[in-house]
C-alpha cells in the first residue's frame, strides 16, 4: 500500500482522491508554516531535555526543522499541496531528512493541540500587525484635527445640520472610535496568548512533559487549564472576529462620511488622484472607490464572523473536523482588515480639505438655533419659551430668505423685548464654537485635550 497519511497504519485502502481534496487544508494553512514549525522545535526541544526522547535525537530534530524553515524561506523548498495540511507537510518533509529520528517528533503530541498551538501563535503576530496599522490611523488622525483646530463644520444628526463644530472634532469622534478598537484587541490578545499544546487530542499524554518550558519558549503569558476545552476553544477566534468587525464598522462609517464630503453637493473634501478611480465611459468621473469598497467589505467581515459563530454552535467536546473552517474564516478577517487600512490610511492622509466650504455649508443650516434659544435663556427666559420663540424666528427667517445672521434687530426684537445687539455675536458661528468648553466638547482648546489624550494613550 502506498498510503502516505501520517494516520496510515488502521486503514487498509487509499484514500480518495475527492476526500483527500476535500478533507486537504494546506492550500490555507501553509501560511503557518513558521508557527508550525516554531512550535515543533520547542516541542522537540522539551522532549530532550524532559529525557522523552534522546537529546542528541532532540537536537538533531530541532536543526532539521531548522533547516526547511530555511529552505521555505528562500524557495529551496515548495509546499507539496498533495499533503493533508502543513503540518502533515513539515512532518513528512523532517522524516525524509531525519528518517526514524524524524518519526519522533509527534511524541506526546496530537494535531489537534498542535494546530490549536499554530493558530493562536499566527494570530499574535497578525494582531500586532493590525493594532500597529490602528496607531498609524490614529496618528494621521490625530495630525489632521491639529490642523483644522478652527475649521468651523455643521455637526449633523439625521443627516441633517445641527449645531456648529470644528472639522477637528468630528475626525476625533472617529479616534476615539479606533482608539477603542484598538482596547478590545489588545484585550483579545491575552485570552489568544494562552498555550494548548501539551493536551493532547483531548486528554493530555502519561508521558512526563514540561507544559511550562514550551510555554516560556515559545512567549505565551500562560498555559490552558482544561485539556478537553484548550483543543476544542475557538472563542479567541470569534472574539478576534467580532473585533474586527466593529473596526470595520466604523472604517465603513467613516467611509460614508467620505464619500458624502467628496461628492459635488458637499465638496468639503477631495481625494488625492492617487487614491481615487475613473469611469471607463465618463471622462470627468473622479470615484471613492476604496471607500465603497470597504463599506462593502465591511460585510465580508460580518460574514467571517458568523461563519465562525455558526460553525461552533453545535460542537460536542472535544476536537471536530468542523473546526477546520475556523482558519479560512478568520484569516479572510485578518486579510481584509488589513487591506482596507493599508488603503484608507494613505487616502486620509492625502485628502484635501475645504474649509470654506465647510463654513459656507454651516451658515445656511441655522445650526446656531440652539444658541439663540441659549441666549434667551441666559437672560431669564425658561428654556421652552427660548425653544419656541426661536422656531419662530426660523420660520419667518425662511419665508424670506434670511438667516439667523441676517434678520434685523428689529425683527428680533417683534419676538422678545430681551434681544439687544449682542445677539449676533451670541449666534455667530464661531462663537458658538469657542464657547463650548466643556470636555469632550468642539471648542479648540477641549479638541486640543482630546487630541492629547489619544496620543498618550496610543505611545
């Protein structure tokens, strides 16, 4: 029989060549072939010194392991996508090198703790990389609210002009949004960095192993305590997931916000040539594409997440071959977050802003409404007479055209007795601005303290 499967020695015929293609995972977890093989030589490392096997042998294994990693690294040597999975793939390749030495690197191991190992190690590593991406989106934030600190903008609600802010604050509300993202994977990384290996395929091993030594090896915070749970958890996945799906909401939020500022009937951006898309049959088309594309990618995102959720959701312990599906979802996750920021980050940072229009767009919204109720009330009047007299004032300013700004004081004063000149300094925009100190609020000094404190947070 020419049955290459390491599981070989209880079956007695080939298998398929329709399963194997189906049960095969290499085509997606070869991307894990360091992780597989760092934790092989911690692995092996311990059994040597623990006395499980020879420590020449041990050695000798380690420097094999050594050795492919090398020969993948630099193309020497390919991945054979007839094998199982990678780690089937390294097994067999330090086999062929090692021989019988080779065969004694699985001891007191299963696939199902070291695949549980694998996974966890490769989403440390991805984790970093996108919480390092998160700073750099924060940063370049951060840099543009310095610079538009006295940018006056209608802040919205409904999509529809509110109350007077600076461009400088609505950028921070998306920081803080990031900077939260960035709290939940930190938060999600303590429960990846936990070690399974040494669990077995559900009960451990009786050999005598050093849990703790490959666990310091390999620079985990701790080991898992039940064996039964370390090989069948993916909740590290779901919840990395999840987090990824809140960063892409708000990446597709954002976006929105873009895409809006940049269309003609807004104009309060424009996005660099270099980040922007044409038309194939209108020659003046200038597109956000990459901001469609991640509002739209945004659902693929979601649709990991659910994949991971429902994959699990009827699972007996401990290890089920359904959890095979965990990998393509979860990296799909990684790969798309990071590819939307690796895109959004240099668009943002390139964009032109639009200052006057922003202003010119705030002046014809009467966002300062409230700031005219406001002064009433500040000089005696309960707020709901403020709050009426006001509409009203609204009311005739439309039927002829006229703003808060623009309708006379005398008009003003066929309302209340208590508006005097001041009132158009008290509405003036960028009063209104200045005078909202109260932390967290739009004036540039309470921008200036949100801009601070996001920065000592992130370095």
């Amino acid at each position: 029989m020419n049955n290459k499967k390491i599981w070989a020695g209880r079956f007695t015929k080939e298998t398929d060549k329709r399963v194997n293609d189906f049960n095969s995972s290499i085509s997606f977890d070869a991307r894990m072939y360091r992780e597989d093989i760092e934790g092989s030589i911690a692995h092996a490392t311990m059994l040597g010194e623990c006395n499980i096997i020879d420590l020449e042998e041990s050695k000798a294994i380690v420097e094999g392991l050594k050795g492919i990693l090398a020969d993948i690294e630099s193309g020497k040597l390919e991945f054979d996508f007839n094998a199982e999975d990678i780690h089937s793939f390294i097994e067999t390749e330090l086999t062929k090198r090692l021989d019988d030495t080779g065969k004694r690197l699985h001891t007191a191991r299963s696939r199902n703790d070291q695949v549980a190992l694998d996974i966890r190690m490769y989403l440390k590593k991805e984790v970093k990389e996108i919480e390092s991406l998160i700073k750099k989106l924060i940063t370049v934030l951060t840099d543009l609210s310095e610079k538009n600190l006295q940018t006056v903008m209608a802040g919205y609600t409904h999509l529809q002009r509110a109350q007077p802010i600076t461009f400088a604050h609505h950028i921070m509300a998306y920081s803080q949004m990031f900077l939260r993202d960035l709290e939940r994977l930190k938060d999600a990384y303590k429960r990846i960095n936990i070690m399974p290996l040494g669990s077995g395929a559900l009960a451990s091993t009786t050999y005598p192993i050093n849990r703790r030594m490959v666990c310091d090896a390999l620079g985990f915070d701790e080991i898992t305590q039940n064996s039964l749970d370390a090989v069948s958890d993916r909740d590290f996945c779901i919840e990395l997931a999840s987090d990824l799906s809140i960063l892409m909401m708000h990446l597709s939020r954002f976006s929105e916000e873009i895409i809006l500022w940049d269309s003609w009937e807004f104009k309060f951006i424009e996005l660099d040539d270099a980040y922007s898309t044409g038309s194939s049959i209108m020659p003046q088309k200038k597109n956000p594409d990459i901001t469609e594309l991640i509002r739209g990618k945004t659902g693929r995102v979601y649709g990991d997440l659910n994949t991971l959720l429902i994959m699990m959701k009827g699972l007996p312990l401990a290890y089920n071959k359904d959890m095979q599906e965990d990998k393509e979802a979860i990296f799909d996750a990684i790969d798309t977050v990071k590819l939307s920021l690796n895109a959004f980050i240099p668009m943002i940072e390139t964009m032109t802003i639009f200052p006057e229009n922003m202003r010119e767009a705030a002046a014809k919204g009467f966002i300062n409404a409230t700031d005219c109720a406001d002064y009433l009330v500040k000089k005696g009047m309960p707020f709901r007479d403020a709050y009426k007299i006001t509409g009203e004032i609204i009311r005739l300013c439309i039927e002829n055209n006229l703003t808060l700004e623009t309708l006379p004081i005398e008009k003003y004063k066929e309302f209340s007795n208590k508006f005097e000149e001041d009132i158009f300094e008290a509405i003036n925009l960028e009063t209104c601005v200045m005078q909202r100190k109260v932390e967290g609020g739009p004036a540039p000094e309470s921008v200036k303290a949100q801009i601070e404190y996001i920065r000592n947070k992130i370095n």
